[in-house]
C-alpha cells in the first residue's frame, strides 16, 4: 500500500465513496488521563533528576558513598584551640562550681547539719567560715534519703539563718500520675528542665552520696557510671555538687582520702574532698581539706555544734565556726581523733626523748635500750621523735644511725668529744663510705641491704648517697 493511500485512509476516505468516513478525535484518546497527575508527575521527575547528580557530587568530594558508611575515629582537640578558663567558686578555695565535693567522716560529727550551713551561706548571701562574704545568693537542691525535711532538714536551715525560698527537696519523679525513687541516671534530664525553670542552682546536696550508685559501691566500674550523671549536671549548670559519705570503720589514723567508705572512685571523681571528725571527750569538731587538685588541700577550721529553740517547741541544731587551722587534713584528723591515754603516753614519750637527746646526738641502739628501761614501746618513741623534730643520720660503721634534735645537726668542736657525745657531734656529716648494719631506728638491714651499704651504696638510698628508712 502505496502512501497516498495509507494518508486517504487515515483520512477516512474510501474507493467509491465521496465523504469522509467518522474518525475518533484526538480528544476521544486523552478523555480517561489525569492531566494534572500527569504534570506533577513530570515535575516531581524533573526535581529527582537534578538532584541526584547534585548529591552525588557533594557525596564524592566528602569521600563517601551512599553504599559505604563511615569509619570510626578517635577525635583530637589541639591544645592551641582549646580557651582557658579560670576555676569558678562557690567558696574559694573550698567548694568549686560546677564539680564534685565530698564531705566524708565518722558518724556523729554532724556532716549534714554543716551541709546545710553552707546551704543557708549560698541561699541568703551570707558569710563562709573564713569569714569571706558569698557573693551572690543563689537557689539550693537538697536531695537527702536519711532526713525528713519537716522536722529535721526545714528547722535546721531555719537555724542557719536560710533563706527558705530558694531551698527546694528533691523528693521524687512522677511518671503517669505515680510516683518514683529519683535516680539521676534516669531522671537527670528531668532535673535539668526543671533546674532551667527556676532560673538555675548553685548548690546540689546528695545526702548520701551511695543514694546515687546503681549496682555495688565497691565497684570503680559501677561508681563511676553513676556519679558521671551528676559530674555533668554540675559542669552543665555551673553547680556546685555536694555529697555526704562515711568513713570506713577501723581507719582512724590512716590517710583521710583513703578512710572514704566505698571505692576509691568515690575519691577519684571528687575535685575536692573535705573531711570532718570530732574530737573525743569534748563538742569540738574539725573540717579539713584532705584532697584538691585545684586549689591548697591543707588546712581547716574548728566547730562546734549549737542547738537553737524554734517556734512551736521545734528545735535544730547548727554549726558554730571557731578559729582556722594549719596542717594536713591527716594531722588535723590526728590531734582529735588521739585517745587519751595514748596521746599521754606519746607526750611522756616525747619528755624522755627530749631529755635523753638534750645533750648531743645519740646511738639508735642505746635509745632503744633506755626506752625498754623506761617501759616505753618503740613505736611510741618513734611517734615521739617526730613529734620533737629529732633526726636521724648515719655517721658510721661502727656508730650506726643516731638521732639528735635539730640544734645538733652542725658540729660543735668544744664538745664534740665529751662523754654525752662521744664525738658524734663531730660525725653529723654524710657518711655513704661508712656502711652500717643496722637502720635508723636500731633494726638491723636486710642481708641486700647491709651488702650495698658495705660497698658505699645506700640501701635505700637517695642523692646524697644515704640510707635512711622513714617509719
């Protein structure tokens, strides 16, 4: 079939006919389609179509691939990028913002009732035991599981002079009308809402601190976890975190940081642990710096404990602030936690050192000797010796280590061959190429020990070539 005769019949005509035959129309074909779902449909096309070469592109130049995830990497911060920034106060050089205090010791010296010292301190603006000023007052959390805030925690603020409108109790979580135990591992997120509503906080008291450990205390893993909540909030919100322990029955005298109950992670996370002890026989009572890896961890201050008559026949007890002290937290601990009669027997101990070192510097051997004479136990004339500033040299082979009181360190010639001295004074020099057998305190050296020493070598030496064991 030719052309002409395909055009004639799609134009319908027909051999032998003069008219045009009825055709559908091009109307007829488009009368079922939905134009308008046509069109979005091509647009919607014409957007995928650009965009996918867009996304391809961008995914190149980051060096990755829809099909390909990322790997892991260890994040780097440059010291150069990092901005200083200053420790931020509470109470300086006592309480810092935004970390973790601990305030441990014996039960009985009244670690709550100083709590809310401090708390009535920050809440009214009022003055820290050095006597310095809170410069700005400021809401408190309490959350305590071991008091009851009617009848203890409210009357005892009220004593401390806080103000009472800026204290609040953390007392639980509802959740669907019911209510539950908070626990910061959980319901932090919860605590920082409400935290932001009341204009912030500057002081969170956890009484006690185990309150917040899920799992076993004992347990650096488990302790850690769960403080690192409460790390947080406080670096979150420039809150000063505070939280009350125990001292571990049977640790008296030993370091205070160490005496905290539980794990030492407890000791670990703190940036500053304070500790309280009472002294026995008497209402004095001590707070020391025991830990601070960011201000002096010396020093403390005196207290005592007052009990105040409130209205209504309600009556709290609150902390009275004495005189600042010197030392270490240890030594501080020490000269309250002493028993009585030991702490007579050391002060006779130290009387006959005393005397028996008053005229020049003497064998360790021989003290020993007057010391069993004198019904004194070594131990406590060595308590004794600390205690009068005597020292400990080795002069020689022959003489071994003597002791002497710090005057006699330098050599006096007039005397330095009187019967009392027998020329030690003379011999208060170092003396490594005069090996001895026997230690500082009379004992003899182990086997290693007096080999090295009768070869010139210290034992347990040190620059100077000296060997000297500290008790």
């Amino acid at each position: 079939m030719g052309p002409r005769l395909r055009c004639c019949r799609r134009k319908g005509l027909v051999a032998g006919q003069g008219r045009p035959r009825s055709v559908m129309s091009d109307t007829d074909y488009l009368k079922d389609v939905d134009l308008d779902v046509l069109v979005e449909t091509n647009e919607r096309q014409k957007a995928i179509s650009a965009k996918q070469p867009a996304e391809a592109r961008d995914e190149f130049f980051k060096g990755k691939t829809p099909s390909q995830p990322r790997a892991a990497q260890v994040n780097l911060l440059c010291a150069s990028a990092v901005v200083p920034e200053p420790v931020t106060w509470l109470w300086p050089g006592w309480l810092p913002s935004g970390k973790l205090t601990l305030l441990a010791g014996d039960g009985g010296t009244g670690k709550t009732t100083l709590a809310i010292a401090l708390a009535a301190v920050v809440s009214a603006a009022l003055h820290w035991p050095d006597n310095s000023r809170c410069v700005k007052h400021g809401n408190v959390l309490i959350w305590s599981s071991e008091d009851d805030p009617a009848d203890t925690l409210v009357p005892r603020l009220m004593a401390a002079k806080a103000d009472l409108t800026r204290c609040y109790f953390v007392q639980g979580v509802t959740v669907n009308d019911e209510s539950q135990a908070f626990d910061p591992a959980r319901d932090i997120d919860l605590l920082d809402e409400r935290i932001r509503h009341l204009g912030g906080a500057r002081l969170l008291i956890v009484d006690p601190i185990v309150s917040a450990i899920a799992g076993d205390m004992h347990r650096a893993n488990d302790v850690r976890r769960s403080l690192q909540a409460l790390v947080d909030f406080a670096s979150r919100h420039g809150c000063a975190v505070l939280g009350i322990t125990h001292f571990t029955k049977g640790t008296k005298g030993g370091s205070p940081t160490e005496r905290v109950t539980g794990s030492q992670a407890f000791g670990a996370l703190a940036r500053m642990v304070l500790v309280a002890a009472k002294e026995e026989g008497s209402e004095k009572r001590v707070l020391a710096r025991a830990k601070s890896n960011i201000a002096p961890d010396t020093g403390g201050f005196s207290y005592t404990l007052s009990v105040d008559d409130l209205e209504n026949g309600i009556s709290a007890t609150h902390a009275l602030w004495g005189e600042a002290i010197n030392g270490t937290a240890r030594e501080i601990l020490g000269d309250v936690e002493a028993d009585p009669e030991a702490e007579t027997e050391r002060d006779e101990a130290a009387d006959f050192l005393r005397g028996l070192l008053s005229d020049g510097p003497k064998k360790v051997k021989e003290i020993r000797k007057d010391a069993d004479g004198a019904g004194h136990s070594w131990r406590t004339i060595e308590r004794a010796k600390r205690e009068i500033g005597a020292e400990a040299k080795k002069v020689g082979m022959a003489e071994g280590w003597v002791w002497a009181l710090l005057e006699d360190r330098q050599p006096n010639i007039e005397d330095r061959h009187t019967q009392y001295s027998g020329g030690l004074r003379d011999e208060w020099r170092s003396s490594a190429d005069k090996g001895s057998n026997d230690d500082e305190n009379g004992g003899d050296l182990p086997k290693a020990a007096k080999t090295a020493n009768s070869a010139g070598v210290a034992a347990f030496g040190d620059s100077s070539g000296q060997a000297e064991v500290d008790v």
